[in-house]
C-alpha cells in the first residue's frame, strides 16, 4: 500500500506548506485545489486518506466527505478546520469524518492522525482482499493465508496432492495446521465437496473397532489421523489391512510433528504401514521461516476475532507488527491466532513493545528475515543469500551484523 494523502485546500500556500510537511515525513501527497479537482481521485479502492480544509469555495469538505462516504464508507477523511470551526467539526465526525485538527496545527499531531488513518485504511484494504479471495479462490486460496514464496508453495503442494488422491502424509510442527492443511487436501479432492472428511486423534483409537467405525463414519471420503505415530501396535496392523485391502473406499490423510521414518527406525511403528502412509508426503512450512507472512495472517486473525467477539477493530500499530515479525512463535499459526485473540479483547498480553525507534524496528525485522531464509537453506548461506537476492558479500556482513551464524541452523 502506497502513503498517499489527497490533500485538498484552496489556499496554494497552505496548501504547499502542508504538501511539504507530509514529505518530510515519507508521505505522498496528491494535492487538489477545489471539490471538483479532488474527487476524481476517490475512488472504492483508493488506497490513502483525505485530508480537506471545511472551508472552500463552492462544495465544501462537509460535501467532500459526503461524496467520499458515498464511494466508499470506509475510507478516512480527515477534516481541517480554521479558528471558531470546532463544532462544525465536531458535526463532520457524527457525519463520519475519522478525525478533525485545527488550524494551524503542529506537524506531529497532523502526521499522527495522518498515520493512524492509514493503519485503519490498510486494513480494511488487507480484509477486503482477503474476503474476495475467499470469494473468488478455490479451498487452498481461502484458508491458506500468505504471499510468501512458501505460502504459495504449500497451496501449489495442497493443489497436487488432492489431484493425486493417494495416500499422504502431512508433516509440520505443533500449531502449524495439519488438520486444516488435510481438510483442504479433501476439499479439493474429486468429489471432496460432497464426501465427508472425518477427522480422529490416532491416539484415540485404541482398538481395531475404533477404527473400524472412524472409517465406516468416512465411507467415500477421508480419514485424517492426527498424530499418526501414537496409533496402537494392533490398530496399525488393522489400518494395514484396511490399505491393502483392493475395494476400500476411504483416503487415509495422516499428519504427525515426529519423524515417523526415524520412529520407525526404532521400532515403534510398522515399518509396512509406514511406506504405504508415506506414498505422498506434504511439510507445512514453521511460521518462523515465512516471517514476511505474519503481518498478512495477524490481521486475518484479528479480522476473524471482531468477527467472533463484536468487539470493533483496533489499531494495529506497524511497531507491533514489526516486534511480531521478530519473534520466533513456537506455537506457530496457533500461537498468533491466540495472541490476535487477546490483542482484539484487550486482555493486557505483554506482547510486542512499542517503544523502538525504527531503525530498531527494521533491525529486527532484517534479522528475522535473514534467519528464516537460513532455516529454509539449512543453513546453506549461499543459498539463503539467492533467496533473499543478495550479493553473497552483502549477506555476510548483514549476518554478522546481527550476530547470526549460518552453522547455528544446519539440522
């Protein structure tokens, strides 16, 4: 999203000094001189704010607000108002202006509300993208939130292997998704939209009867079993026949966060029943290595928590984002939908500080970037640098920097 700012007062020298206020503070201002000049630069889909004097000659800002309410209710429009305008103003709010200032006002306050109406701007932009794409995307578009190169490949990976309608095996730590991840598998599947998809703790199945009804309950569907290498030894042998079995009529999806290889290694799982789960194999990528996802999937969490509670969006500050970005989430998509969660309900979750200038800001950010790409790489830095397109130089002195060292993520 751009940092534009339709700026419209029909005093040129008002008008250049603010111009010169909002540059100075990275701002792009779009400066217009009447009603007539501005509002052809509103648009449903205007990604800036408006910042208006009220009074103008021929249509006011009352009627530019009107106008921009018309085109778009939720795009903030900030009225300027001279000396003795004040409950003029105050009647431009109950009409749905976002915020008003008085005339002249000192730089930090105007740029404080400028910023926070961008914030709101951004993410009603972010949800209504969001929402078409649930509209318009198939099952892998709608609930596998993130632009991130991994993100796209795990939806591409999803695509594949609902198409396949082999045996899977989905790996990926606690809190990634596994259930979810199966359940688009199944949704995209020929036939997904009309078979059922039933979903069991392995560990529940303690017998070859509870097995038996899991499958009767997803006859012409799929079966997921979460946390597969905890099934018991003699429900293994059961799911066993059931896969050689030529008339089945049921897909077995598995997810599990254990290497079932090595747990096979040492004996604890069938080793038969292993290659026969293991015929396709999908990993959920750690939130950790796609940290450029996070702003995305927070506020889809915090879109779907006002949604849940009826409690009104709050602001959700950039420094916050970039103290998310930052953190390392061994929870994963779990352990932010909870933190969004408690941000929406104000339950005094320590969570990011807000207090870091942001040179302090981007640091953080840069190193939690240069780690997920090391991860990604095992710690291969040459390749973590192609990813992040970097002279190889360049990263070096990046990672030293920040103190990281590649030989730190080698599994």
């Amino acid at each position: 999203m751009t940092r534009q700012v339709l700026l419209v007062d029909d005093d040129a020298a008002v008008r250049d000094a603010l111009c010169q206020t909002l540059e100075l503070d990275d701002l792009m201002p779009v400066p217009a001189a009447s009603y007539i000049e501005a509002k052809d630069h509103i648009t449903r889909g205007f990604d800036g704010v408006v910042l208006s004097d009220i009074r103008m000659p021929g249509k006011d800002g009352f009627a530019l607000l009107d106008y921009a309410q018309k085109m778009d209710a939720e795009l903030p429009v900030i009225l300027l108002t001279g000396e003795g305008d004040v409950p003029m103003a105050v009647r431009g709010i109950s009409a749905g202006a976002f915020d008003f200032l008085e005339k002249p006002c000192a730089p930090g306050a105007l740029i404080a509300v400028i910023e926070r109406a961008l914030q709101t701007r951004r993410l009603v932009l972010e949800n209504r993208r969001l929402k078409r794409q649930i509209e318009e995307g198939d099952a892998a578009s709608r609930m596998l939130v993130g632009q991130s190169q991994l993100a796209r490949e795990l939806r591409s990976n999803v695509r594949v292997a609902a198409r396949a309608r082999a045996e899977l095996l989905i790996h990926g730590e606690p809190g990634t998704g596994t259930s979810k991840v199966a359940e688009i598998v199944h949704l995209l599947s020929p036939g997904g939209q009309k078979t059922h998809f039933t979903k069991r703790a392995a560990a529940a199945l303690q017998s070859p009867d509870d097995l038996a009804q899991a499958l009767e309950a997803a006859t012409g569907g799929s079966l997921f079993l979460d946390e597969v290498a905890a099934l018991a030894p003699g429900v293994q042998f059961a799911l066993l026949d059931h896969l050689d079995a030529p008339d089945r009529q049921v897909r077995i999806i598995s997810g599990t966060y254990r290497d079932l290889g090595e747990v096979t290694d040492q004996g604890r799982f069938n080793p038969d029943l292993y290659y026969k789960l293991d015929v396709m194999r999908l990993r959920i990528p750690a939130l950790r290595e796609r940290a450029e996802d996070i702003p995305t999937l927070f506020r889809h969490y915090v879109a779907m928590a006002c949604e849940q509670t009826g409690l009104p969006h709050p602001e959700i500050r950039p420094d916050y984002l970039a103290r998310l970005i930052a953190q390392e989430w061994p929870g994963n998509a779990r352990s932010l939908m909870n933190t969004a969660m408690r941000f929406v309900m104000g339950m005094g979750d320590a969570g990011p500080e807000t207090d870091l200038g942001l040179a302090d800001q981007m640091a953080q950010v840069e190193r939690s970037l240069l780690i997920a790409a090391l991860r990604r790489h095992d710690g291969t830095a040459t390749e973590a640098a192609r990813s992040l397109k970097l002279p190889r130089k360049t990263f070096y002195d990046k990672l030293a920097r920040h103190g990281v060292r590649p030989e730190d993520y080698r599994t």
